[in-house]
C-alpha cells in the first residue's frame, strides 16, 4: 500500500558541485525515500565524521540504516532500501 513503506533511516552526504550527489537525491525522491542531506562542504565535523567512517572524502556517501554506500551504486542503495528491479 502506498505510504505504508518503512524506510530504513537515510543520511547523503553531499557537496553542492557534485553531480552524482544530486543524481543520488533524485534516485530516492524518485522513490519516496525521506532522507536528510548533510553537506560536508559547509560542515566540518560532518566532513571529519565522513572521513572517519569512510576513510575518503569523496562523495556522494549514503548512510543506509546504519551501512555505508561510498557513490550512487543504485544495486547496492535498492539492496539496502529493499526496492525489486522493474
């Protein structure tokens, strides 16, 4: 049913020149998937909490629940958001 989905929680970092990154944010609005954008290139602890986690600063990364998804892999995003291929 539509509206009912649960999603897991869903944080991209992002930078504002990044083409991948607003390809990324399309992808899950595309798909109704709320999701909180932090950009690293106006925020430096989030930039260093990236780096920490990811160990690079390129981006996009998106943060699935908890698992990292380092650039827009749309297998691996659909995988964790539990989305079939059409």
């Amino acid at each position: 049913m539509a509206g009912t989905q649960r999603w897991p929680r869903v944080i991209i970092f992002t930078t504002p020149s990044c083409p991948w990154c607003r390809a990324a944010k399309e992808y899950l609005r595309q798909r109704g998937v709320p999701f909180k954008e932090v950009d690293v290139s106006r925020d430096a602890a989030a930039a260093r909490d990236l780096v920490r986690r990811t160990g690079q600063m390129g981006v996009p990364v998106l943060d699935i629940g908890g698992k990292i998804v380092i650039g827009f892999n749309r297998p691996q995003i659909d995988a964790l958001l539990g989305l079939k291929k059409k």
